[in-house]
C-alpha cells in the first residue's frame, strides 16, 4: 500500500480563499478583521514565523500589526502593551510570539491577553473552553490536525487514536479534540513503555514530539491515519518530521508529508480564528 498524501499546502489555499471570501463579507459591514502580533527579541526563527503570519494575514485581506521590540523590553511594559491591544477595537486577534525572553513570565502575559482576542488558544480559559466543549478558540497546529482529518471524510467516531506527545500547545488540545469527536485516545510521552504496543492499535496517529524517527513502518497498523506534527533536520539539514516518511508511507491509508503538511495548516487556522474572533466582535 502506498499512502494517499493529505496536502497542507492545497488544503490551506482552500481555507485561505474561504477566509478572504468571508473578511471580504465582514469588510462590507465596515469591519476588517486584524490581528496584532508582538515579537520580542531577536530569535531567527521567531523572526521568520511572524514574518510568515503577517504575509499571511496580508494575503488574505486581514489587517496585521507586527510589534517589534528589543529583548531587553521589561515584562511590565510588555503586560502594558497586550493591555492596550485588548482595548484596540481594529485588532480581533492578538499572538505573542514565543519563546520570550527568559525575564518576562510567559504564562502571566498569555494570561494578559483577553480570550476574546486569544487566536493561539494557549490562554488558560481557551484551554478550559476546550475541556469542557465551550465555545472559544483551538490551539492552531491541532486544529489544523482536525481540519486535515475533515478532508478525507475520516469518521473517527470509535476510533483508536494515538497521540505522542503531551504539550499544552499540540499533544494535550489534541487528544481533546480527538476525544471531542468520539475517538478513544491513548496519549503517549517520553515515559510511556512500549510505545510500539500502543501505535500498533491505533485507527490514528499524531505524532507530536520533535525527535526524527520516532515513528517507525514496523509500529503503524496497516490502514492507519499519521499526521506528522514534528519539525526536525535531518543530517543534510532539510526539514524532517517525526515519522520515518518513506517507511510508513508503505503501511499507512493517508500520511502527512514535512514539510507541506500540518506546518502550513498551522497559519492557516490562526488567519481561521483571527476572522471568527472578528466575526464574533462584530455581532
Ligand atoms: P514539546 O513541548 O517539546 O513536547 C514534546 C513531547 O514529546 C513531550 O510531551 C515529551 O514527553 C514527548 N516525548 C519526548 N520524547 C519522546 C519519546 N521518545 N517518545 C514519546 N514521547 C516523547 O514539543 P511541542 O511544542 O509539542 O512540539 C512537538 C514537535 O512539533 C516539535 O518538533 C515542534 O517543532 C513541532 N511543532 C510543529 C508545529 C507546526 O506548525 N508544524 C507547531 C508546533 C510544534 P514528556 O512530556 O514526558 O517530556
């Protein structure tokens, strides 16, 4: 078998144009949909991932706002400046960029951001939200997981699920997706034993960890689904996920590919949230 690919790239241009046909509808009613992200310090890669979300949203018709400032910008000044976002009625969405440096409280000023405006879902009411099956915003990698599973029409109504991984930002949201959904998960972590066991069951995987190889042809069921949410290089340096590509093409039903997988999906939600936030403000 040899495994139908599900496109980030393909399935994003589609969300995108469904999202700049509805902030064109909302810019009718007087009202753009704007997202405000805030960098601070001067981490490469962060510099690159908020670049990216800016062109994103400018693409898309939304209004953005990059906020750029010097490492040494004081946690005090920082809770100031989300304070001032949240009372600014032109942005819908607010992100700060993380990691932050090592003297600003990362879990205070996420807390700081309204959870009108929490377009990441890392706010604690966000996540309680999810819990509880309330209305308010997903963390966008597993999100974006969830829209990828909608593409292929996959029921996972008594599913296996099988997440590795357990952070706030993808493992965790995403067994509560799965979970909202009616799949049975299993969440798996760096202590679990005989993880091979485990993914061998699984209708679903989701591998979330950030070590190369982690999945392996000999551990996936034949038929399963693999999303592959890992960002690693391989020895030449290219973007490499968590799954051994190549191996578990061989046995899965559909895979992720890294990249032009989950990481594009990724931006794509948040420009999903950023509108449904401004949707929401306009009623
Ligand atoms: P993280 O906070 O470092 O969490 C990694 C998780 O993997 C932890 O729960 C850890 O377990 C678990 N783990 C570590 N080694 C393991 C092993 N050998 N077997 C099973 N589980 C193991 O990372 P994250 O933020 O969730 O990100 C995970 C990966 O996704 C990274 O590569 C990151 O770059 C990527 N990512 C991609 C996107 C995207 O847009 N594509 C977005 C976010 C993240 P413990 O909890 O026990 O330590």
């Amino acid at each position: 078998m040899t495994a139908q690919l599900i496109d980030g790239n393909l399935l994003s241009k589609q969300l995108r144009t469904e999202v700049a046909a509805r902030a064109q509808a909302l810019k009718a009613k007087g009202v753009t949909p704007g997202l405000a992200v805030v960098l601070v310090g001067d981490n490469p890669a962060s510099q690159v991932y908020v670049r990216n979300k800016v062109k994103a949203c400018e693409d898309s018709g939304l209004h953005s706002v990059l906020e750029k400032y010097e490492a040494t910008l004081t946690e005090a000044d920082l809770l100031a400046r989300v304070e001032a976002l949240n009372n600014d009625p032109s942005i819908h969405g607010i992100l700060v960029q993380l990691p932050l440096p090592a003297h600003i409280d990362a879990q205070k000023v996420i807390e700081a951001i309204s959870p009108a405006k929490d377009v990441d879902g890392f706010h604690i009411a966000s996540a309680g939200a999810l819990m509880t099956g309330m209305p308010g915003f997903w963390p966008c990698t597993p999100y974006g997981c969830m829209k990828m599973l909608e593409s292929i029409g996959y029921d996972l109504r008594g599913k296996h699920a099988v997440v590795i991984g357990r952070s706030n930002i993808v493992g965790k949201p995403m067994a509560l997706m799965l979970l909202q959904k009616d799949a049975t998960v299993t969440v798996a972590h760096s202590r679990t034993q005989n993880l091979k066991a485990l993914t061998l069951q699984a209708d679903v995987i989701v591998a979330a960890v950030g070590k190369r190889n982690v999945l392996t042809a000999d551990m996936v069921k034949p038929g399963a689904v693999v999303l592959d949410v890992g960002m690693n290089r391989n020895d030449e340096g290219k973007l490499c996920g968590d799954v051994d590509f190549e191996g578990v093409k061989q046995v899965a039903s559909h895979i992720t590919p890294v990249p032009g997988g989950v990481g594009p999906m990724t931006i794509t939600m948040l420009l999903v949230n950023t509108l449904e936030a401004a949707e929401r403000a306009a009623k």
